[in-house]
C-alpha cells in the first residue's frame, strides 16, 4: 500500500463545534495524569487547547481505496496528530486509518473502532477482519474503523535499526551469558534513542488514546465504541479513563491487569504457564493410549524434563534445526495455550530425540521473533524492525518506574523465577532494554472508572490469565465479565460457541450490557476448542498473536 495524501489541515469537514469537546476531554486528560500519576507537567486551559487543536479537528480525510487487490469498500487515509498534546502547535505525525462504512445508513449507531493487540501490532485491516468476524445485526450498526498506532506500520513508524539476533529478547539466564545480555539491553536502549529521536517518548498507550478521541472527533462523532484484544484491552481502558464520557460500546477481550503493565505483565507470562502446564500433564496422562508421554501427570512431567535435560546435553534435531534445553521450555511456554499443541509438541521431539522420522515444521518459533502481523506492515516504507521497536517504546514508556536500573536485580529474579516458576521463569524476569531507558514523559494511567464496558476472558489464558480479566474487570466498575469456563487460548472472540459470541454480539448491536456478569462453558474436547486453530477466526484472521507479544 503506498502512502496517500494528507488532506490540508485547515480544510473544511468537521464541524468546528466538536473542538471544544475534544479539547476539554484533552485537557481533562491532562489534569488526570497530574493528578493521579504524579506527572509535574500542568495541563493547558480547555480554551487554549482547542484553540491549538482546531486545525487537526478540521481535517478532512481523503479517503481512497486502500488497495486494488482489497474490497473498493475498504478505504485508506492518512491524518495529522500532535506528537506531544502538550504542545500541540509543535511536531506533527502521520496517524493512518482505514474504514468500512456500514450499507445500511438507517441502521447506523456510529462508528466502532478495532485494536488487534501488540504493542506494535497495526491494526490498519481490522476492519476487513471485523467485518468478517461480526453477526450482519452487530456489523450493520457501524462505520468499522482501523488504525495503526503512532509509531507502528503507516503511523511515523519507529526504528531501532535492530538486527535479527537483537529482536531476540526473551532470553534465559545464564551467568556464562549475562553480561553479555545486559550489554545487548542496554545497546537496544541506545540504538532506539538515536534512530528515532525526540520521537520515542511520546510512543505510548496515553498518546495513543489521545489520537483515538481526536480521530473522533475529525469523524464527527460525538462517541466511539471500541474492540481491543490484548494489549489493546490496557489501550481501550486507558482511552475510558481519559475520556469517560466518549466511550459508547466497549468490548475488551483477554485482558491486560493496568497495575501489571509492563514488566509485571510480562513477568505474568511465566507465572500463567505453570498452571497451563499441569493443565496439559492430566490432559495427556488421560489420553496416554494414544500419545504415550505417561499416564500419570508426573510421568508425563518427567517425560518433558527429560527431554530437557536431554536437549541440554545434545541439541534436538528436526528438520535440520537443532533445539537445546532452553529452546524447548520456551517452545512449550507457547504450546501449552492448547492441550492439544503442547502435546503435539512433546511427541515430535520424543521421537526426534529417539532418532524417529519427527517433523517441527509446525512447531512454535523458540526465537520469539515477533511479527505480529504482516499486512499493514509490509512496505518498503516500514522497517524491518518495526513491531520491535514500537513494543520497547510502549513497554518502556508507559511506566518506567516498574523496571529496576540496576541489572544485578534482573539476574537475582531471574534465578528466583526460574526457580519458582521452570518453564518460563527465568525467560520472563531476565534483564530488558527498558533497564537502560530514559525516564516516562507521564507515569503509568490509574484504571478506575465506571464506563460501562464487557471483558472477555478464556479460563485457560496463560498470556493474559484469568486473573489478568478479573482485575481489569474490578478497575473497570461500570463493567460486565464474560468468563469462559474451560476456554484455553489467547483470544476469545469469535470462538463458534453460541454462549459468548452470542453475549458479545448482543452487547454491541443494543448498547445493553448484560444484568450481571456471565460464565460460558467452552466447547470441544477438554476444554479445547477443536473447531478452530488458536488464534484462527472465521473469515479474514486477526493477525496471530505470537508467545512473546500481547
């Protein structure tokens, strides 16, 4: 997709009676983040805001069809946003958006915006992913909206100018290699500070939510409601606690905890994977005929640790790749969001350890080599190493005061973690580049409003688990929770399973929230969903979120 022209800034479109509705949102959400994140920069008068945001609220986007291989239906345009709503007569940034405007104009509620998870993940194509995804009486209520996030594909994309072997970043401790680690961390940390500049500190969630609300009101709309998956849950409740009274129909599914974000969260990774593990040893005990890993769980736990140990002493090989110890915890790390695939996993590397015909072709990437998705970011225009270094900024920049500056803590948990927590532990509290980041521009955003809203959350998520769901749902007070029982994987919606699609469904097509909070019962085997790969949905997929992103 090439680049399409920026309508002027003072063109006219939007009425300019939106500007001061913006603007006091603005300037609300300012104050907000003084008041209750500490932040020591004071918040413009609402008068003086809108004054500086009238010529982006009066953009008129020159929507054009995105591309000649793609439906006319979906179009593309690119508008201008501050890079700092501080000083928002200063830097301007390119925002792209997508749409797909409802075919039945009588039916029209507004417009429902879509955020696929990351952070770094674009989300220019969710609306022919929604569009696919949504009953006709929930798609026929809205303009479905996509963008790309500041700082991810089309939206002035950040660079690190990262080499392949640096986006690895969830490395296991190793006192042989540790140093060599923190200087890896600390040299990502430097080389983002100078490809992307003055840039990098305004790359977060509060910024981000400041440009859904002004795409508001450029759309003439005097709400939105909004979609997130993952990590677009933290971004659909920080845009709730900014702008409150914005916020029309929101469905947040596999929720992010705001007090976890970041490396909490992300530390939350090998805590969830415990539990998913001892989940899959009863599973494959109980079918120990057909796949013959142990019919105990402990045997079936010995028979993985053995393979560990095995792997440690001699790579595993399958396909011509070789898999050490460390290669297959995280491997599983990912194949246990399904009984099914962490048992899949296991056999092909017993045999291939046995020196049996094994094939790993399907097998999780030990690398952790993101590409959340690959539609919107393949162009020239974006760089290779984009959805990295859009991650490090929101991760980092969000709330720097969650990550130590002292790496010497990073190896002491990492050795704690992995002892607590073998699998995954030491993968998840190792040093990060966020150690040697500069100092958040705001601190992290308090969640705690009463917008109405539903969270969506699968018993067996281990990216984001159930207590991940449970606590977004408590900040949330005006929200209702969706939980399903036995559901395993990341993602919820849409699952075939008449219970929760039918419950989100209805949310969104009559705005009515269901009375109290509702437990589905997951279908399939197990409790998994066999009628659908992980991460697959019906239609147009959403782009698959791998082991190491939100």
């Amino acid at each position: 997709m090439r680049r399409r022209g920026l309508a002027p800034l003072l063109a006219v479109g939007v009425t300019a009676t939106l500007a001061p509705a913006l603007a006091t949102s603005t300037a609300s959400a300012a104050q907000t983040g003084t008041a209750q994140t500490g932040t020591a920069q004071a918040a413009a008068p609402a008068s003086a805001t809108a004054s500086a945001l009238d010529p982006y609220i009066r953009q008129k986007p020159k929507w054009q069809r995105c591309e000649a291989d793609k439906p006319a239906e979906y179009q593309c345009a690119t508008i201008k946003v501050p890079l700092d709503y501080r000083a928002p007569g200063g830097k301007r940034i390119d925002m792209a958006i997508s749409r797909i405007r409802t075919t039945t104009p009588d039916k029209r509620h507004g417009v429902l915006l879509a955020n696929p998870g990351g952070p770094g993940g674009p989300g220019l194509d969710m609306p022919l992913q929604m569009k696919d995804m949504l009953p006709e009486s929930a798609r026929q209520g809205y303009d479905l909206i996509g963008f790309d996030p500041r700082g991810v594909g089309r939206s002035t994309p950040v660079t690190c100018g990262l080499e392949p072997e640096e986006e690895n970043w969830l490395r296991p401790y190793k006192k042989a290699t540790f140093d060599k680690d923190v200087a890896w961390a600390r040299d990502v940390a430097r080389k983002c500070r100078e490809k992307s500049g003055a840039t990098l500190k305004h790359i977060t969630t509060r910024n981000t939510a400041r440009d859904m609300d002004l795409l508001r009101a450029i759309l003439g709309e005097k709400k939105l409601s909004y979609f997130g998956y993952s990590y677009g849950t933290y971004l659909g409740a920080v845009y709730t606690q900014l702008f409150p009274s914005r916020a029309d129909r929101v469905v947040v599914d596999s929720a992010v905890d705001p007090a976890r974000a970041w490396r909490k969260m992300i530390q939350w990774w090998a805590e969830g994977a415990e539990p998913a593990f001892d989940r899959w040893t009863e599973w494959a005990a109980a079918r120990s005929a057909k796949y013959g890993l142990g019919d105990t769980p402990k045997k079936v736990d010995r028979t993985f640790w053995d393979l560990v140990q095995r792997a440690d002493e001699k790579p595993i090989e399958m396909d011509g790749e070789k898999y050490t110890g460390d290669d297959v915890r995280s491997m599983m790390r990912g194949a246990v969001f399904s009984v099914r695939e962490g048992t899949e996993l296991v056999v092909e590397l017993k045999k291939a350890a046995a020196g049996e015909p094994a094939s790993g072709k399907k097998l999780p990437d030990p690398a952790g080599t993101p590409r959340l998705a690959a539609d919107s970011a393949d162009s020239a225009d974006v760089p290779s190493d984009n959805t990295t270094a859009s991650f490090w900024a929101v991760v980092c920049n969000d709330n720097s005061a969650a990550w130590s500056r002292d790496p010497e803590s990073y190896r002491r948990d990492a050795i704690e973690d992995k002892g607590r927590y073998p699998l995954y532990g030491d993968f998840a509290s190792s040093i990060k580049p966020c150690a040697f980041w500069d100092r958040s521009v705001e601190r992290a955003t308090v969640v705690n409003n009463k917008v109405g809203s539903l969270v969506v959350q699968n018993e067996w998520d281990s990216q984001t688990p159930l207590p991940s769901g449970q606590a977004l749902h408590a900040d949330l007070k005006g929200s209702r929770m969706l939980t399903v029982l036995g559901g395993e994987g990341h993602g919820v919606y849409p699952s075939g399973n008449a219970c929760t699609d039918g419950t989100v469904a209805d949310y969104l097509t009559t705005g009515k929230l269901p009375a109290k909070d509702v437990t589905c019962q997951a279908t399939g085997d197990g409790g998994a969903q066999e009628d659908r790969k992980r991460d697959a949905r019906p239609g147009a997929p959403l782009p698959q979120r791998s082991p190491d992103r939100f």
